[in-house]
C-alpha cells in the first residue's frame, strides 16, 4: 500500500477567506480569557472507559482546585449515569459559589428537557446546545437544507427560553454552538447565530455564549483566525455575545488556533487539561495557560503542582501525559544534549548571581520551579551528553563545582560509562564513577590520608607529619615546604620517588553554615607529561588540600589509562 502519488485528486485545499483588512495579526494577548474545562465532558467521551462517578468527582475537585471557573460536567442525555452524576453534583453543595457547571445537548426537545432537568437545584448553569451546521454534515449526515437546519436552531433556542423560564430558581445562561463550525459557510453561521440571539433576547451584562468550533480542524491556524475576525466583525449586536473557541487537534494547531482566535476577537477558550478531546484531542488548557504565564500574563489558572495535576489526570482518563507533552511532560525540562546542558548551566548561574529578576534561562522558557519540579532533574546524563551534563549533577546532588579543565578529565570516563549500559545515568552512578575515578572513599586505594600535623619551623618552612595507608598498610611520613600542599609534594617525592607539578588548585564550601565542608581540587603534571586531577573533600578545607594531593597521586600511579 502507498499513498496517493497525486493527493490532489482526492483531496482539496481549504478556502482562503476574503479579508484582506484583517486585524488580527497585529494584535497580542494581553489579558487571559474565560476558561472552560470540558474535561468531564468531551475529555470524558474521548477515553476509552468513561470515568465513574469516583473519577469525576475527583477531576472536578482538580479543576476546582487550579481555579477553573466554568465547568461542564457532563451530557446529561448520554445515559443514566451521566444524568445521575450532574444531578448528584449540583445538589451536593460541593460547587463553590463563585463556579458555573455547564451541560451539553444536542437541539432535540426531548434532550434539552432532560438537560434542565438534570441541574434542577443548581444555582447557577450553562445550558449549551448545538446542531451542526456545514454542507458536509447538511447534505450527507442530515439531507436537509439550509433553512430546515436553521429551523432546528431556532427551535432549540425557544426551548432553553421557556425551559429557563418555567424555573426561576437558577440562574441560567446559555451557549449556542454552530457545530462544524470550521467548515460551514460563513455568511450561514451568522445568519443562524443570529436567529438565536433574537429569540434568547441577549443583552451585554448577560450575553448569549456563541461557541465557534474548530469541530474538524481543516485549515491552518490562520484561516480558523480570519474566520473568528469576520464573525465578531459582521455579528449584529456583538457586544451581547460572548466569543467562545472549541478547537480540535486533528492538524496538530489546536492551541495555536486559539490563540489566534483569541488575537481575532474571541473571549473564551474551551478545552481539556492536556488536550484529552476527542480524535487527535482538543485545545490543551496547560499549555494555552502557560502559554501566556510565560508571556508575563497571569492566566488565573494554578499549575504550581504540575506533577499532582498531571497524577490525577492520569489516574482519571487512564492515558498517560507524553514525556514531551509542552510543560507537564516529565522531560520538557530535561536536556541531555552537551551543547544544551552548558547554556542551561551557564543560564542558571547568570540567574543565581544577578539581582534582576527577568527568567533567562536558555532552553527554559519559564522557571521550573514555579510549576513544582526541581532543578535536580533538567540536566540529566546519557551518551549524547556533554562535560556540562555531569558536571551540574555532581554540583546539584554533591555540591561539587568541578572547575572546567577537570570536567574534561572525567567526560571520557561518563562517556564510556553511558555506552556501557546503554541508559541515562543517574546521579548515583555518575557519583560512584566520580568516587571510582578520584578516589574518593574508595576502598584499598594506593595512599589515603590516616591523620596528620602541620607545624612552622623556625626558618618559615611548613612542616608536615602524619599517617597514610599505602596498598592498605600504615605508614608514617614527612616532608617540608613552603605551605602545606608543597611539604605533602615533597613527601610523595622522598618516600616514594613521585614527584608532580601542580598546574592549578582551587576549593569552594560545600553548604553553609557550621556543618559546611570543603572541597579542594588539584591539576598537577607528571614528569611523563601526563595530566592528572586530585580531588579532596573534608570538614576541614585544609585536610581537604591534603586528600586531594593524595588523589592526584593515586591516580598517577594507576597508569595512562586511567580516567
């Protein structure tokens, strides 16, 4: 089987719409829409085993929790469970008062009915109603004509208006959805959304809810935005209208489309955490959300704990957030690529050290912190990663700020590692390597500091005296120099006739406070030319200079190959 060598036999591209004045690509998102979350509804219809009343009593308390002010709960004509849970719902007090439920029906008289019925007892409610209304759908699905489709949107919207009517005890608003939307004709959608608003008699401190969705996505973003533009241009009454977005995902451009629409006029977005609507999902309301959050735009949604967000959706839908799903995947904030690792590393330093407050973190565009993750995890290791991979796990798991020409000593021996196993490494295994490599509490290694004592003689020169295990055997030793590093030197140059240059040393805290350590590095040269680091760590940074000495020196005596 292979595909069409000539699509365009059976396929055609979808209309450009005229409008050569459009605004709305000079236009940005200052401000965050009305959400709603159809998560209990169209997120719910999309799984493949619906959520029980448990289940969706528990997304609800979620989208309640991020602070989600419109919900629809459900399809109340779906079946008796549905129907029950909606009921049980509004009557169970737990819907803040401050929060709208919202059903969905289709513009059946008997369906509609039932939707009212099903949210007897609430305070306030969305009853939403749709019929589809594209040529497609007219003349294959339903064989009707324009009018007749017309008809059945009008008929609807009297049955919410009485409906509404004959129970004054809630306080009811409506949305009309001219379903497929996206691919009917644009002068027809006006003319039906129209007809409804003269009989539900909208007004702009109570407007009339007009979904406009994207039911099939069959075009580019930017069509689906022209589309938006010319309705809210040419709708009489506009002001009496809220603008609403349903779009779907089937070209990948869900979240795209509605920021465009948004651009365009629109002022409400409907869609489901993580996008889980029906076939390729929905508008996603994470990423739309932090989207703008990260745009400097306060979405007045609460994604701080995107992992408990994420656990209970999963747990909810039974789908599983892709790893690379935008923001909430568990690696979005993971780099395991060299080049990427330094710049995050660098960024993060930049941050640390400076005072402004503006996030510039390359390949972060928004902190991870303020979605609940930790700076642990978004630089991790495996065989694409570079020196700067390992060298900030070392830094965040043991506090090791390994200075640059040492992170070249030891990438050879992570690289190696990572080929070996054939995984990412963890922090344990890169710090067991560390150890491996710098004889850092190893066991049996060639010479490990017992204890020691510095002293001055009378003539300046520093004096050390102590006790090291040479291939496990104590031993005492001496040797003099000018500090302390050059008489353990010259220690190692007497007793056992090693002698090396030191090229550079540093050390830094480990922590703060009065438990803090110290960690102590030395670069020194071998007669033969051979390079070799010297790390130490100790309570104490001058004990710490010494075991550092004494790494270098182990690691001369292993030989070329080492490292």
């Amino acid at each position: 089987m292979t595909m069409l060598k000539d699509p365009g036999r059976k396929y055609r591209p979808f209309p450009p719409i005229d409008m050569p004045d459009r605004q709305w690509p000079s236009k940005v998102i200052t401000t965050p829409p009305r959400w709603l979350s159809t998560d209990l509804r169209d997120g719910n219809q999309a799984i493949v085993d619906p959520m029980d009343a448990l289940k969706k009593n528990r997304f609800f308390d979620l989208l309640i929790q991020i602070g989600v002010k419109e919900i629809e709960i459900g399809f109340p004509a779906a079946g008796q469970t549905e129907f029950d849970f909606i009921a049980t719902l509004v009557t169970s007090g737990r819907v803040p008062d401050d929060v709208t439920v919202q059903v969905l029906t289709q513009a059946r008289e008997d369906l509609i009915r039932r939707s009212f019925d099903s949210l007897a007892g609430a305070k306030r409610a969305i009853v939403h109603v749709y019929n589809a209304l594209s040529p497609a759908w007219r003349e294959i699905v339903f064989r009707m004509s324009r009018e007749q489709v017309k008809g059945i949107a009008v008929h609807a919207a009297k049955l919410l208006r009485d409906e509404a009517a004959a129970r004054p005890d809630t306080e009811w608003h409506f949305e009309y959805s001219p379903e497929t939307f996206s691919t009917a004709e644009l002068d027809f959608s006006l003319e039906v959304c129209e007809a409804v608003m003269e009989i539900i008699a909208p007004t702009p401190e109570r407007p009339l809810i007009l979904n406009l969705p994207a039911t099939v996505e069959a075009a580019t973003a930017n069509i689906y935005a022209d589309q938006i533009e010319y309705f809210c241009r040419n709708l009489p009454n506009r002001k009496a209208a809220s603008i609403s977005l349903h779009t779907h995902n089937d070209r990948g451009t869900g979240v795209a489309a509605a920021e465009l629409g948004l651009m365009a006029g629109a002022d409400r977005i409907e869609g489901c955490l993580f996008g889980n609507g029906e076939r390729t999902g929905n508008c996603c309301l994470v990423t739309i959300a932090l989207n703008m959050y990260s745009q400097g735009i306060d979405p007045g949604l609460d994604f701080s704990d995107i992992d408990g967000v994420i656990e209970t959706v999963e747990y909810c839908n039974q789908l599983p957030v892709h790893p690379r799903h935008p923001y909430g995947g568990e690696l979005v904030f993971t780099a395991f690529s060299g080049s990427h690792q330094d710049a995050i590393k660098k960024g993060f330093e930049a941050h640390g050290t400076q005072n402004d407050e503006l996030w510039r973190v390359p390949y972060l565009p928004v902190d991870p912190a303020d979605l609940g993750r930790s700076y642990e995890a978004v630089i991790r290791v495996n065989s694409q990663s570079g020196k700067g991979g390992f060298a900030w796990v070392l830094e965040q798991s043991q506090g090791l700020k390994l200075p640059k020409r040492l992170q070249v000593d030891f990438s050879g021996r992570v690289q190696r590692l990572a080929d070996a196993l054939g995984r990412e490494l963890n922090a344990g295994d890169i710090w067991d390597s560390f150890r491996q490599a710098y004889s850092i509490d190893v066991e049996n290694p060639t010479f490990a500091l017992v204890d020691y004592e510095e002293t001055r003689a009378s003539d300046g020169a520093r004096l050390f005296a102590g006790t090291i295990t040479v291939g496990g055997r104590e031993q005492k030793v001496s040797g003099r120099g000018k500090g302390l590093v050059s008489s353990v030197l010259t220690t190692l140059r007497q007793t056992f006739a090693l002698s090396m240059e030191v090229l550079d040393y540093s050390e830094h805290a480990l922590g703060k406070g009065t438990d803090a350590r110290a960690a102590a590095y030395l670069e020194c040269a071998l007669p033969d030319g051979r390079i070799v680091w010297g790390v130490g760590v100790d309570e104490d940074i001058a004990t710490a200079s010494v075991r550092a000495i004494l790494s270098a020196a182990n690691g001369a005596m292993a030989g070329p190959t080492a490292g």
